[in-house]
C-alpha cells in the first residue's frame, strides 16, 4: 500500500526508521539522543505508521504526560483522516486502527500501573524516555517481552544517569542489541 502524507525524513530519521523497519521481532532497542525541535516526533510518527501498515500488529507510544499522547494521536488522525488506511479511531481511549487491523496505542506514564497487561506486537516507543523514571520504566517494558517488539526509546538529553541514559551507554560499547 502506498501512503503520501508528507512525511518527508531527515537523513538520521531516515537512518533511525530503516533501523527500526528490520528489527520486527528481533527484541532490539533503539535509543535516539536529540535536542529539541529536530523532529522526533515527526519520525515516530512515521515509524509508527510505516510498521503498522507493514503487518497486523499492535504498536504503543508513551510519552510523559497524556497531552503530548493525544497531541500525537491527533496528528495521525487528522493525517489520515479522508483515507482508506484508517479503519477507525476512539479519542477517548487514544487507539488508531488502521484498515489491515494494525492499532496503535498512545498512552502516558501518569497511567502508571494502568500501563501494565498490554502487549506490543509491533514497536513500542518511549518519547521523551530520560524524563520517564526507572520504575515505570521497568513497568513499560514487559509488553514487548512476548512478541519480541522492539523498542524506540527518543529523549533529549537529561541526566547523565537512569534506565535511559544506560541504554544510550550500552549501545555506544557495542551491545549488539541496542542500536544508537
């Protein structure tokens, strides 16, 4: 299926989505270090669509706090609203579904043990992940266990310490699962 949204990458969004593209299944981790306003968001959004429409799956992006989920799910919506490629969306319960039955789900860490008991076939993404602390952290990334999803972890920079900022030192000495 061919998508024109206008969704036109960078060339390290570009990187991180091929990256990404051939990891279904695989249990690798993505992490991506970046300032502000250099498109994240805009990347994952792509990502997120691109794998969805990929194969059936179900994919989730949790971000800190829920107005930057909906402010993401109303993105994707408006984007595909007027297509055939989105089946249905529920704004109360921020899951897009999209025409070959792929979901995918915005969520937020003030959802904290709310969070637990899903399971992410497709990718799981943790936007802004050095701001989430290391116990939701650890609440988060089970749903990936089954399916072996792979996970995106994307932040600016935080601290120098926590889940995140390991994650980002484990890739750089060369953990052959964890791509930076």
């Amino acid at each position: 299926m061919n998508v024109q949204l206008n969704l036109k990458p960078t060339e390290w969004q570009n990187e991180v989505i091929t990256k990404m593209r051939g990891s279904l299944n695989s249990g690798r981790t993505c992490v991506v270090v970046s300032g502000r306003q250099r498109g994240k968001t805009r990347m994952i959004t792509a990502l997120l669509l691109m794998l969805a429409l990929q194969k059936k799956s179900t994919s989730m992006l949790i971000e800190p706090t829920i107005g930057q989920s909906a402010r993401v799910f109303d993105e994707i919506k408006d984007a595909l609203t007027g297509t055939k490629i989105m089946k249905r969306y529920n704004g109360t319960s921020l899951i897009i579904t999209l025409c070959n039955g792929s979901e995918i789900w915005f969520r937020s860490t003030a959802q904290r043990d709310g969070l637990r008991g899903a399971t992410v076939s497709g990718v799981l993404v943790l936007d802004e992940a050095a701001f989430m602390s290391d116990e939701i952290i650890q609440v988060i990334l089970p749903m990936a266990n089954v399916h072996k999803a792979p996970v995106l972890m994307c932040s600016t920079p935080l601290f120098a310490s926590g889940y995140f900022y390991q994650m980002y030192c484990e890739g750089k000495s060369g953990n052959p699962m964890v791509d930076v």
